[in-house]
C-alpha cells in the first residue's frame, strides 16, 4: 500500500474541517415544548402547591440520562408549582393570569418538606404581600397571599422562590413560573397577538446539569452546586425540554421571552437557519421589556437578556409555509468575556464561564392554520405609541438625595454592595415617601449583572 506523506497542511485541513463539523453539527429538535397551563385570577382565588415531582427533560430520546437512569423510570428530581389538586406540572408552574386594578387572591401550600417563599418578581405590591427572604413558608403550611390589588400595567412578570441562601437551588430544581399582566383599558392589546399558547408564547429559557450518585440506587440529580469551567451548566432548556420546538401558525406571533437562568446572560436573534451568519438575521419588533410597552416598536435584530430578565418580541412570519422552520438563536458569541454565558475568557478571572451550549435556544416549526382549532389571526402589524405621561420618577427636579452603589467582587467569593453582605435585619437605606432620589449604579467586579 502506498502511504501519501503526512504534510503540516494535511494535518490543519483535517483539523478544520473536524472543528468545523464539531462546530456547525445540528442538533435534532425533538421535543415540543410543553405550554404551561393558564390560570386567570378573574375565575376566582388562585390556589398552587409547591411539590416533589419527576421529569424527564429530553423526552425524545428515551435512553438519555437527562430522562433518569434505569432506576428512574419516571425521570430526575425536581420541584414544580402546581394549581392545588393537579399534577400537570413537573417542572416550573402554570402561567398566572393578574388583571390591572382588580384584587387578587392566591394562596400557596408548600409541600417540598423544605422551608421556601414565593416572590412576585416586577409586580408593585405592598411589602407584607411580596414574598421576598423574610416571608419564609414553613414546610407543610400554606401562605395566605394578603389580598392586593394589581397596581401594574399591561406586562410579563414572573414568580420563584426567594429563601434566603436557597433561592438559586429552588429555581434551578424548577420552581419558577410566568405572569401575564392583562388591562382592560389597554388600547394596544388587540392589535398584537393574543391568543396563549398558539401566537402569543410563553418562552422561559434555562440551564442545568445533572450529577449521579455515588451508588446505583441513587441515580442521576440536578446539581445545583455547579460553578465555574468543570461542572457547567450545559443543558439548555426552554419550558423544561432540551432540543426544543413549537408550532406555530404563518401570522405575526409573539414571543414572551423570559430568562429564567440563575446566572447566564444571552444574546438572542432570529434566522432561517441554525448556524446562518449574523449577516443573515432577521428583523423583529421589539414591543416590551420588564416594565411593559416599549414606547413603540423597535425594529432589531439582536437583543441581550439577563438572568430574570423579560423581552417580547412579534415575528412576521407571514412570508412562510407549512413545513418550513426558523430558530430563536443562542448569539453567545456577541457576548464579552463579562458575561456568565459567553464563550470568551473571562476577565481576570471573573465572568464569562460556563458557556451556552448550541447555536439555537429554540425551532419554530411552521402549521397550518387548521392546527388551532378557533384560532383568529392578527394579520396586520399596527406600530403603536405607548400614552405615557412622565410622573414622579421620570423628572429630575427637586431631588432629595443622590446615591451611588458599588457592586464589587470579594476575593475570598461571591460579591457585595458598597462592602456590606446581604442580612434581611438590616436597613441598609431609608427612602421618605413621596420623594426623588437619583442612583448611580457602578459595577467594579468585572462581571456583568442584570
């Protein structure tokens, strides 16, 4: 046999060409993505349960540890919220449905046999209806939410724990869920998609590893201890399954993206194809973030998101056919080495680790229209202008107080503001009532923080 001579050439073209193969291969996408049910707070008293439950995260490939090990026929531990009495969930929780100016009343059983809380992440309440670190929820009680009326506009919020020193463990074992803000006198609602579930999208995008125990019997667990480059979390989900799609119909759709990571920020964007250049991206209306409208629609291609961070897009997918696809791309390498998610070296030793696997969060799979039944189409896209009358805090006259914060990095771990740790006893700020303040926030850490 003759042997051709092994050049340096030789040995970089078959090294490209394997980087690239590595680089570029598609995942399937297996799984379509579960739709949390939705539970309208106009329908009476909202009432969840915090329980133990079982998931399998790529149902589409049986074999995958992801789903448990052989002793683990019913999936992996996890936490999940549940409407009392059902067992739909098995990871996160329902979409809760508020209404501005209407009084809601929720209450929560905690059955995880630890202590937790519940926080209404962006909702204005009043303190004693929060759910933040101080209001723990004793295992096995139920916490009676003090009736509030809801004092936010038209928006996307989100609930999770909040249990001091275990918030980061409860939500990435699954507790966590979305809230959909509806207004009666919201003149801009109907003239985007609204129907949940088919054009108007519940996205909570996430991440997690799994670990085995040290014997057979124990099988494979969440690892919610996982830090740094060696144990990452490598497993992207969107509304609990990896390899994720969903359906959709050829009209504007809209996207409610949350981040529900507990660290990794994202920058996403939308194309045709999996791994299309950046060149290629498409064009999508940007119409709200966490505090409801934007003031009109952006016209963007690319958009970063942070942890518990919300975005709404609308997608003009009115171009399109049954059977074509396009992607919610994963844009990590448009992300500094700043950022927990991105691909770079971190700076100093900080930041960027743990990258985001894959090029895409998500593939949207194009149906047709006969696959809702009932369902209207919005057909056309009216641009909108939010009314809205700058109020207290939007002036900068007669300002009581000027602050600045300093969000530094410790060397011996974890972070601080201003040198002081968080201790829920502690007033580290008193506000009067009815004044302005102007704060200026200075990160020193070299990690970006939402």
């Amino acid at each position: 046999m003759k042997h051709l001579p092994l050049t340096l050439n030789t040995v970089m073209t078959v090294l490209f060409l394997f980087l690239a193969t590595y680089a570029l291969a598609q995942p399937t996408f297996t799984n379509k993505i579960p739709i949390p049910p939705l539970i309208d707070a106009a329908n009476g008293p909202i009432n969840l349960e915090m329980r133990k439950a079982f998931h399998k995260f790529n149902p589409g490939n049986p074999s995958d540890t992801l789903n448990g090990g052989p002793t683990q026929p019913n999936g992996i531990p996890t936490y999940a919220y549940n409407a009392a009495g059902s067992s739909a969930m098995t990871l996160l929780g329902p979409t809760l449905k508020w209404h501005t100016d209407s009084l809601t009343k929720i209450t929560i059983k905690n059955s995880l046999g630890v202590h937790t809380t519940t926080h209404w992440h962006g909702a204005e309440l009043p303190p004693e209806a929060d759910g933040g670190p101080h209001q723990g929820i004793a295992a096995g009680t139920t916490w009676l939410v003090p009736n509030f009326a809801v004092e936010d506009s038209a928006c996307t919020m989100w609930y999770h724990p909040h249990f001091h020193d275990t918030t980061v463990q409860q939500v990435t074992r699954g507790l966590s869920g979305m809230i959909i803000i509806d207004q009666a006198s919201d003149p801009i609602r109907n003239t985007l998609p609204h129907t949940y579930g088919v054009d108007d999208i519940p996205i909570i995008i996430g991440d997690m590893g799994t670990a085995k125990g040290s014997n057979s019997t124990v099988g494979y667990f969440i690892d919610t201890l996982q830090q740094g480059q060696d144990r990452p979390h490598h497993v992207n989900l969107v509304n609990g399954v990896t390899n994720p799609y969903v359906e959709v119909p050829a009209h504007f759709v809209r996207l409610r993206i949350l981040n529900g990571s507990s660290r990794k920020g994202a920058i996403f964007g939308v194309s045709n194809g999996y791994n299309d250049p950046i060149a290629n991206l498409k064009n999508f209306f940007m119409i709200a973030t966490d505090g409801g409208y934007t003031q009109k629609p952006n016209i963007m291609k690319t958009q970063l998101n942070g942890p518990g961070i919300r975005d709404e897009i609308v997608l003009d997918l009115s171009s399109y056919s049954p059977g074509q696809v396009l992607y919610l791309r994963n844009l990590k390498e448009l992300m500094s080495g700043a950022f927990v998610g991105s691909p770079y070296k971190p700076w100093q030793g900080q930041g960027g680790k743990d990258s985001t696997n894959g090029r895409a969060f998500l593939q949207l799979r194009i149906v047709a229209d006969n696959q809702f039944p009932g369902y209207i189409p919005v057909t056309t896209f009216t641009p909108f202008t939010t009314v809205w009358t700058p109020g207290l805090a939007d002036s900068t006259t007669n300002i009581a107080r000027y602050r600045t914060k300093e969000l530094k990095k410790v060397s011996t771990g974890g972070f601080n503001i201003d040198n002081s740790t968080y201790d829920m006893h502690t007033l580290n700020d008193t506000i009067c009532v009815g004044t302005k303040e102007i704060w200026t926030i200075y990160n020193s850490s070299k990690v970006a923080h939402p």
